[in-house]
C-alpha cells in the first residue's frame, strides 16, 4: 500500500506512523468499529481533487457509529472539514481513497458496546482500481451468506462483518473468479462481496430493495438517479432470485471502490451475450464524468479539496 503521510488521529492530525492503537483496543477484539469509504477524483483540466458525495457518506457513517451505541461529538459538515483539512495537508494530485473510522476506543476485555469511549480517525491513500476486471468480470455465487440485519446491522459499515465479506472474496479468488455473490438469508441475490448489484432484464433495471440486507450504497444511489434521469430506464427495487442472473442481458456491481464493474459471465454461464451490454458501458462512461466534475448537473455531488 501507498502510505499516507497523515492521519487525524485522537482529535488531531500527526504522522501517519504515530496513528497507532493498542491491541488490547476494543474494535481491535471484537470488530467494534464502523467505517466510510470515500473516493476524491483529480480532475486533470482544472487541475483539481474533487470529493465524491462526501455528505452523504458522512450521513450513513453516523448511521452506522448510532447503530453501534457511539455518539458522535461531529457532524457530516465537521467531519467534511476534517477530511478536507487532510486532503489539504497531503496535498495529493491523483485519485485518492478516504478511510473514516469510528473505533471502541477502550482497552480490556468486556463484550459490549456501551460505557466505552469511542475515538475518530481519518486516513487517506494514493487510490485507482479496485476490480482489475472491471469490464468482464467472471463471478461466482457464494457458498457464504450477506450478514443479516438481524445478525449485525447490514445497513451500516461495521467492521466486524467484513469478515465475512473477506471469506466470500477470497474463495471467489481462489476459485478462479473475479468476485462473489453473495444471498441473502431467505436465498436471494443481495450483493457482491463490498458492492450493490444491478441486472438488466427484459429492459428493466433491477436492483436488490435496502430490505434484502444490503448496504445502502451510495454509488448504488447514484446509478439509479443517473439510470432513471440520463438514460431514461425505469430501475425497479425487488428482490432477485438466483437463476435471473442466468438469463438476464446485463449484469453490474457498484460501489466506492469498484464504481461500475461489468459482469459478463457467472459460475462459467454467459450473461447476455458474454461482453459488457450498452447500459453497462453508458453509466461507465458517465459515471466517470460524474465523479470527476465534468457534468455541470452533477456537480452538487463533487466537492473541491
Ligand atoms: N456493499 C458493501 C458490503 C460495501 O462494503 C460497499 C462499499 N462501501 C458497498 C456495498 C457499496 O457501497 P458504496 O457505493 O456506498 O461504496
């Protein structure tokens, strides 16, 4: 990994090398912690980062840090600040990804979530792609179910349950794919291992309802506004059962880190005709317009550093 310089770290910015917690730390044992994932895209001909939907990544990290009993002393506003503040400091010139994080700060032993002190950290890193087969990606359906809501909040970004994301991603890798998909508890199609996923069908876009325990995704988000208003499709959230992903005409992920993905083929069936469809390529190509500040209309989601 290509390290960051800075951190804000216990209410402050320092060296990235002094940011450092105790492994007797909480979320350190028990996977109490709860996290962002946001993206600042350089723009080349203004010269310029832009971050990605910063509020609203912000809003759904309180979300999660309120489902985990923290109470936050920042608000997104603050906490954009923060982030902008770094940015600033490390001064970067390319893609980045930002990592906020909210922690059960308390060394010792006690399974709980209460009466423990809860510390923000902020760190960022040189970032480009996720998925390197992010046009034909070849996935599997996992042996491995999406944590249920039930189980550990699945709406919000909880540490602990990437575990389980980690089992499905690296089986899928093991196996020869490029990505898993991963059901729900009641069998159907919820997400990708860290993605939102969306097929094509008969026409229709289809994408999992925030009710089938999904993370509620702000790429995800993104892609129905820019579905329903740019290419004009209808996007209907319902569940999907495993065997319409066999025979849909298109199939994408979404996410921060994979932005659009094309899968072009599962568990070694063609979906569609094997290649990444024309819905697929169109948001690819205006969703990287978006995310780097070329569209005027878009432009509210894009903040400059
Ligand atoms: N699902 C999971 C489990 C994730 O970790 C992510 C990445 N944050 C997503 C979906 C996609 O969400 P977003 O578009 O907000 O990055």
């Amino acid at each position: 990994m290509e390290q960051a310089r800075f951190a804000f770290f216990e209410g402050k910015v320092v060296p990235f090398a002094d940011a450092k917690v105790s492994v007797a730390t909480h979320a350190f044992n028990y996977g109490t912690a709860v996290f962002g994932g946001i993206r600042g895209y350089w723009n080349e001909e203004q010269k310029k980062l832009f971050v990605f939907r910063a509020w609203d990544h912000f809003h759904r990290f309180l979300s999660s840090a309120k489902m985990m009993c923290m109470e936050s002393t920042y608000d997104e506003e603050s906490l954009i600040e923060l982030t902008l503040e770094l940015l600033r400091t490390e001064g970067y010139q390319r893609d980045v990804y930002i990592r906020p994080m909210y922690y059960k700060a308390d060394m010792g032993i006690g399974v709980k979530l209460h009466d423990l002190k809860d510390e923000l950290t902020i760190w960022t890193m040189p970032y480009e792609k996720y998925v390197s087969n992010d046009t034909n990606a070849h996935v599997t359906i996992s042996s491995w179910r999406r944590v249920d809501d039930n189980t550990i909040p699945a709406r919000g970004k909880i540490s602990g349950a990437y575990a389980g994301a980690a089992a499905m991603k690296t089986d899928a890798n093991r196996a020869g794919f490029d990505e898993a998909l991963v059901m729900d508890k009641n069998g159907h199609v919820s997400e990708g291992s860290a993605m939102n996923v969306f097929m094509v069908r008969d026409g229709v876009v289809v994408t999992p309802p925030i009710t089938d325990s999904i993370l509620e995704g702000i790429t995800r988000r993104s892609a129905i506004e820019l579905i329903k208003n740019e290419l004009g499709l209808p996007v209907v959230e319902r569940s999907i059962d495993r065997t319409e992903v066999y025979i849909c005409e298109e199939f994408f992920m979404t996410g921060t880190a994979a932005q659009v993905t094309a899968v072009t083929k599962v568990d070694h069936r063609l979906i569609g005709k094997g290649v990444m469809g024309p819905v697929t390529t169109k948001l690819r190509d205006m969703f990287e317009d978006v995310v780097r500040a070329r569209n005027k209309k878009y432009a509210h989601w894009n903040m400059a550093v």
